[in-house]
C-alpha cells in the first residue's frame, strides 16, 4: 500500500484501455463509428461495465441509459463524488473525446483497489448515455431533458426512444433518473481540450473556468423556385442567395462585439437543387455559443433583425425554430478551481484557467452538483475526427489530476 498522496495512475494502462475500446465500431475501412446506440456503442458499453465489474465496482444501467459504478467508503452517510464522461463519438469522430475521462475513472478505481485505499464518501464512475446525440444521459440525470426529444430520429437511425431501450435503459421511465440538488457532494469531468491553447501555450492542465452555453436553430429560407434560363436576375426570389447574404451577417454579427462568442452556420441544404433552377427554398443549421447566456440572446436576436432586413429586400421569407438541444452556460465551482489548481501545483505540472468552448455533460450536472472541470492538451487542437489525438503522459498527468481532487475533496 502506498500513501495516499503517492498514489498515482497506471500511464501505460490508460493508454492501452483506450485502444481497445477504440476497437469497438470501426467500420471497415477502420473508422471510428461508435455512434449512440449503434452496435458499437453497444460492444463498447459492454466491454466498459465488464472492466468496471472487473474493479470490484457495483454496476447498474439507469433508466436514461447511463452506466454507473459505485465504490463505498467508509461513511455511507456522506454524499457520493461523481466523475467521469462519455463514450459514444460522432461519425468518424476520434479515439480520445470522452474516453479519456471515461478511461482514468476506471483507472483510478483500479489504483485505489490495488493500494486499498477507501475513501470516506462514497464514489459514482458515471459513463453518460448519447453525450453527443444532445446530453441525452446527463440531461436526464439533472432533470432538464424533455420527453419531446423521444421521438426524434438519432444520429443511429433509431428514435431516441428505441436507442434508450437499445442500451437497456427505458425510455418510459425516464424521469424516474432524476436527481436531486444536493444529492451528488461534487462531480468531476477530465476531458481533453478539443482546442489547440494548451498545446500552444505548452500548458499540461486546464482549470476549467466554465463551460459556454449553445443554442440551435434550423433556418428556413423560403423564396420561389423558377426557371434558371427564362427568369431574369431582378424578378427572382432567390432563397440560396438570402441564404448567403444571411451566413455574412451571421459571421458579421457574431464578431463585431468583443469576447469569446462563436456563431457558426454548420450546414446548408438547398431545394430543389438543380444547376437550371432557382432554389426555392434553404434550410440552414445555425448555432451560437458563449460563456453568457444572455449574451446569446441578444446576438441571435441581431442576427434576427438582419434576417428579416434580407429576406424584405430579397421577397423571400426566413423563420428561425429553435431546436431545444443545447445547452445553458454552466461556470465551474471556485472552491473546486481551486483544489484542481493545487492538485496540479502539488504534480509539479503547470496549469492555466481555461473555459470550455465545447458542450459537456458536467454542464447538466452543474444543475444538481457542484462541478468541476480538468482538460488536456489535444495534438493540433483536433477534435471529432480521426486525427483526435493526446498524448499518454498528458492523459496520465489530467488522471492523476483528477486522483488528487477526488482526494482532496473527501477530506471535507
């Protein structure tokens, strides 16, 4: 048994975990397919609760889906410390996303059972159902998923009721996961930085200050499709040209006020495309992200104005339906920055505060439980796509970050 303070995780292990369960859902041509609900996410969820059984945890799979390992500690009457992540991908997404957090939780239950080390407070590994399919898991863990969604098609392919039923949660009883404030003394998310600050700044830890809020809205551009050849340029009503002028105010709105917001316009499709016909109609994706919610608002509503200002000059007409799959902003809590901060002083590792420009699940988390934040450098910035890559150590050094705080944070 070593001291506690000594203890520290299994690098080479880390990094072996997750190149097995990158195996699970490759497609033929070796591409990471591990979508939510999807034979590959069903393998690989598989394969996770066998390790977690493997660390002595007791396993369940709640309603919502999410796979849960518990550890007990000395004082049952103390609140449990939550960690840990995802393992669903996007199609042909990266190796690292959420499994680096998924992973050392695992690994961290394994370095605590081969010390002996028990904790006072109880411990939950929580893997998190559909993360990238909208929060689905922690959504429902944190009472702010709405049973609408059920019926709306997945990246699977299935509904999001059926894939819930896939992964042996039930979709029915949904709402019977919920959480309660208060429940959960803490939960902590280790998660690579899907951006290149770290990486630039040669920083091994990432003290996460916050992570930014994100609406969607699907965009429809109505104009009047016609002939291409016999409709003279100034009697069209050409909806992929409002489109276009709206995309430019988009981008115009979203940086002519300071900070770190980001608007993006992430897909198009015109109708009913082809080269001899004006488009008739543009639905558009558009998404806006930023630390202040309020801030989000106000942007969307700028771009609104110009919108309307377009499609009166054009004589086309542009509706905007939010699509209720994002995300309130959520700041990490202090008291935990500062445990991280410590734990990553105390590693001898340097460190730099650092908000989150991607959505996480410890955003819904933060409704039910303090929550903190730990991000790692990802080679190039790259994220969501097979290029994701970070390096052993850097896992190893955010894992046994995470180790210290959890640490840290029993002690109170």
């Amino acid at each position: 048994m070593v001291a506690i303070k000594a203890a520290k995780v299994n690098q080479e292990g880390i990094e072996s975990r997750i190149f097995e369960l990158a195996k699970f859902g490759k497609d033929s041509a070796g591409r990471g397919y591990r979508v939510a609900f999807t034979k590959g996410d069903v393998k690989g969820r598989t394969w996770f609760i066998d390790q977690m059984k493997n660390e002595g945890l007791e396993v369940t799979i709640d309603f919502a889906g999410n796979i849960i390992g518990k550890k007990n500690g000395k004082d049952a009457s103390l609140k449990p410390i939550a960690f840990g992540s995802h393992i669903d991908m996007v199609p042909d997404g990266g190796d690292y996303d959420g499994c680096v957090g998924s992973i050392s939780g695992l690994e961290i239950m394994e370095i605590l059972k081969e010390n002996n080390i028990v904790t006072n407070h109880p411990l939950e590994l929580i893997i998190f159902s559909d993360e990238e399919g909208g929060l689905t898991g922690s959504k429902a863990l944190a009472g702010d998923f709405n049973p609408d969604r059920l019926k709306n098609i997945s990246q699977s392919g299935l509904t999001l009721r059926d894939g819930v039923n896939v992964i042996k949660g039930n979709a029915d009883s949904i709402k019977k996961v919920i959480r309660n404030k208060g429940d959960l003394a803490a939960f902590l998310e280790l998660h690579i930085e899907q951006g290149g600050i770290l990486e630039k700044q040669n920083i091994q830890i990432g003290v996460v200050e916050g992570i930014v809020g994100i609406e969607d809205w699907e965009v429809t551009v109505e104009g009047f499709a016609n002939h291409a050849g016999t409709t003279p340029m100034n009697l069209r009503h050409d909806a992929l040209l409002s489109a276009a002028k709206l995309i430019i105010a988009v981008n115009e709105v979203i940086t002519s006020r300071e900070g770190r917001q980001v608007g993006t316009v992430g897909k198009i499709s015109a109708q009913p495309g082809a080269y001899n016909v004006v488009p008739g109609k543009v639905v558009l994706g558009l998404e806006i992200r930023d630390l202040s919610y309020d801030k989000i608002w106000e942007l969307f509503h700028e771009i609104e104005k110009r919108a309307n200002n377009i499609a009166t000059s054009a004589g086309t007409k542009i509706t905007f339906k939010n699509q209720f799959l994002g995300a309130k902003p959520a700041l990490t809590n202090k008291s935990i920055q500062g445990k991280i901060e410590q734990s990553a002083k105390g590693l001898g590792l340097t460190y730099q505060f650092i908000q989150s420009g991607a959505g996480h699940d410890s955003q819904d988390m933060a409704l039910i439980a303090p929550i903190g934040m730990i991000f790692v450098p990802s080679l190039g910035g790259i994220s969501h796509s097979p290029k994701e890559f970070t390096k052993a150590v850097d896992m190893a050094n955010g894992a046994n970050v995470l180790l210290q705080t959890i640490l840290s944070l029993d002690k109170e």
